[in-house]
C-alpha cells in the first residue's frame, strides 16, 4: 500500500497552526481572566497548566477529532474545532498528572507545570515544602481545565445526543486510560515485566487515548452508527501501540533538543518498555544485572545510559520494536482500508491511514 506519510505530515502541520491559534483565542478569553478573579495562586496555577496547553506539540488528538469527522462526511465548521481544542485541554491536564507522576522537569521544552508552580512557591519564600505545593497545585489547577474542557464540548451546536454520546465516550475513554496509568506505575515496582503486560499499558494508555478516542469524537458527532465506532478499533488498537512503540525508542534514542524531554527520563523513572522487557527477557545474566541496576536511578549518569542503550542493541529488543510497530502499523491500514472501503478517497481516510506511517517513521 502506497505511503500517504507525507500527505498526513503536511495536513498535520496545517491542523496544528490552526489549532494552536484557535487555543490560545479561547484560553485567552475565558481561562485566564477566570484565573485572575481569585486570589495570585490561581493565577500562577492556572496559567501554569495554560502555559502547558499553549506549548504546542504534534496536535495529533486534535486532528484525529477533525479527520474522524470528515472520514464519516461531517461538514468543516468551527463547531468540530471546539471539540478538537478540548481534546487538546485534556490532553494536557493528562500530561501534567503525568509529569509528576514520571518526576519529569520539563516538558515540550520547557518546565512542567509542577516546576512552575514549586519556584512561585521557593520564590516567594512560602512555607512547607515547595515540591508538594507544586504538585498539588498543578494537579488540581489542570483538573479545572479538563471541566472547562467538558464544558466546551457540552457546548456544541450540534445535535445533542450526538453531542451527549461523545461526551461519555470521552469519559469512558479517559477512565481507561488512568486505569492503564495505574498498571504502568505499577510494572515499575517489579522486575519479571512480560510483553504483554507492556502492550497492556500501551493499549489503554496510548491507543485508547490518543488514537481510539479523538477519532470516536469525531466520527460520532458526525453522526457516526455504532457499528462503523466499533470498527474503527481494528486501525487505532494496532497503530496506537505502535505509535507507543516509536515514542519509547525516541525516548530512549531521541535527541533532547527534537523531543522536548531528556533521553535519561525513561530510564531515570523505570518505566518498562518493551525496550527494557525485551533486553532483560534475552539478555545475559551480566546485561540484566546492568540494567536493574540502572533502571530507576534518580542519579543517572549518560555513561549510564549509553550502557543500557548499547544493551538494548545488542539484545536484539530495538530491532524487534520496531519490527513490531511495523507489523502493527500494516495491520492497522488493512483494517482501516477494508473496513471503510466505501471512503477510500476521502480526506480523512487518506489523513487517518498515512498518519499510522508518518508516526513510526518521524524523529520526534
């Protein structure tokens, strides 16, 4: 099958400058004069998580949203941009519960909303600890966001049980996806992690959420039927885990300054990859001993890290990653093509099957 890699590269790319306009008109508007009216810690709190929304990214779930509402032939129209841009507000509530849940400092190139908050907190000289200010702080202002999030999808104009029926998938779709953040937090407590416990967590936490879910918004506020909903499963299973698949060999292989994270933040939080479960499944004794001893260092050092990525390597678990995301991302365009044969030359088919390409094949 022909790549449409480049095609959905470039559509992306003209997705994402609308929506980061489109964002930053409504966040302007109605998040952060909202923040001012209470007190400077809402402020700080607030503009925090907005600072998080307003930092780009791929828009990726937003584009699904409005692809999946072409593919079921919904007429463009500034309604499905509303609920494009709240995807993107959950989205971003996700990833600050997400950044101190991984320790992480920064995120898209800059500090995470916690850090934001935590030097308000040193700064001003505040009482307690610092760290803890700022990730309840973060953690609570960014669930404000996700309310305004629903609000904005409760108000489109579009027919309401439509609008009704996407909303709860949303929700169902999210309480799938914190149940898989339960299981990944919980793989890091245990050494023996098998591939399916991975592919598990990928396909709660990735495909369901970044993949299964903006694309059911969109195809039912389109009017969607409940068997063309369950058919789109076959596409964003297999390629949501791949798309998990090259993100973990970016974060393990990435170049900082493409990614927006440090490289050593995998290994530093002791998340178990199918990278790392594969090198200690096929490992020496020497190499799995080298990897439990750095897997999970707070103290990490490159030496390190150049370690286990040599091991990875060497184990033959980079190749077969991506071999798998491979496998996965053909099985999710055979799907894609044979259970929507009928829109084959639709913008948002076409969109929908190059995107599970252009994600495996991308560098950041």
């Amino acid at each position: 099958m022909e790549s449409l890699a480049q095609y959905a590269k470039s559509e992306l790319r003209n997705i994402q400058e609308d929506l980061d306009i489109k964002l930053k008109e409504y966040l302007d508007t109605n998040l952060v004069p909202f923040a001012t009216n209470f007190h400077k810690s809402t402020d700080i709190s607030l503009n925090a998580y907005n600072d998080i929304v307003q930092r780009g990214g791929k828009r990726l779930r937003g584009a699904f949203v409005i692809k999946g509402y072409e593919l079921i032939g919904g007429e463009k129209s500034e309604e499905i941009y509303k609920a494009a841009m709240a995807i993107e507000m959950i989205h971003a509530y996700l990833l600050v519960l997400d950044d101190f849940n991984d320790k992480s400092d920064s995120r898209r190139g800059g500090p995470t909303a916690h850090k934001i908050i935590e030097k308000f907190h040193i700064d001003n000289h505040l009482k307690g600890d610092p760290f803890h200010f700022g990730i309840s702080s973060a953690s609570i202002a960014s669930l404000v966001g996700q309310h305004m999030a629903n609000n904005l999808l409760l108000s489109i104009n579009l027919p309401m049980e439509r609008v009704v029926k996407a909303v709860r998938q949303v929700n169902n779709a999210i309480n799938i996806t914190a149940l898989g953040q339960i299981r990944d937090i919980y793989n890091q407590t245990i050494n023996d992690v098998t591939e399916e416990d991975v592919m598990k967590v990928h396909e709660y936490k990735t495909a369901v959420y970044t993949y299964l879910n903006p694309l059911q918004l969109g195809v039912t506020l389109a009017g969607a039927t409940d068997e063309e909903i369950e058919k789109l499963k076959g596409y964003a299973i297999p390629a949501g885990i791949a798309f998990q698949l090259q993100d973990d060999i970016l974060g393990m292989y990435g170049d900082p300054k493409d990614t927006g994270k440090s490289n050593l933040d995998d290994l530093k939080e002791g998340k178990m990859t199918l990278l790392i479960s594969q090198a200690l499944k096929n490992g020496s004794e020497n190499q799995r001993e080298e990897i439990l001893s750095i897997l999970g260092n707070r103290d990490l050092t490159p030496e390190q890290h150049a370690k286990v990525q040599q091991i990875i390597i060497d184990t033959g678990s980079l190749q077969y990653s991506k071999d798998l995301a491979h496998k996965l991302v053909n099985q999710a365009k055979e799907a894609m093509m044979n259970n929507f044969a009928d829109r084959k030359d639709n913008e948002g088919m076409k969109f929908i099957v190059g995107i599970a390409d252009y994600m495996i094949e991308r560098d950041l």
